[in-house]
C-alpha cells in the first residue's frame, strides 16, 4: 500500500469518526451551545450527510487501482 493510500485511509477514518460522533448527537438529542447560540439538531443531519460521503469518497479512491 503506497502512502497516498495510506493517507486517503487515514482521512477516511476521521470522517467516519465526525459521522459517528453526529450519529450519537442526533441519537441522544444532546444540545450543543456555542457561546449563546444553540446549535439546530438539523446542522448534525447536514454534517452527518457530508462527513458519510466524504469518508466513504475516500475510502474508494483508496481503494482504486490505477
């Protein structure tokens, strides 16, 4: 394995850790506050969409052969 490979794999698994952390937020209904601002429940949805696609974008780049 090369180490772009290495690498697309390594960023791979830290989306899927942001996915799974907003996983457990959308779960549990925990309220995040930021200074005063309370942050939507629906920001989690969009972020959840987008670090799922990204983790598994790279994971198949990772993968492919060239």
């Amino acid at each position: 394995m090369s180490s772009q490979a290495f690498g697309l794999r390594v960023a791979s698994a830290i989306f899927a850790l942001f996915a799974v952390g907003h996983v457990v937020r959308l779960v549990k209904q925990a309220q995040v506050t930021v200074a005063t601002h309370q942050i939507p429940m629906s920001l989690s949805v969009v972020a959840l969409v987008i670090a799922a696609i990204l983790s598994i974008w790279l994971m198949r780049l990772s993968s492919a052969r060239p």
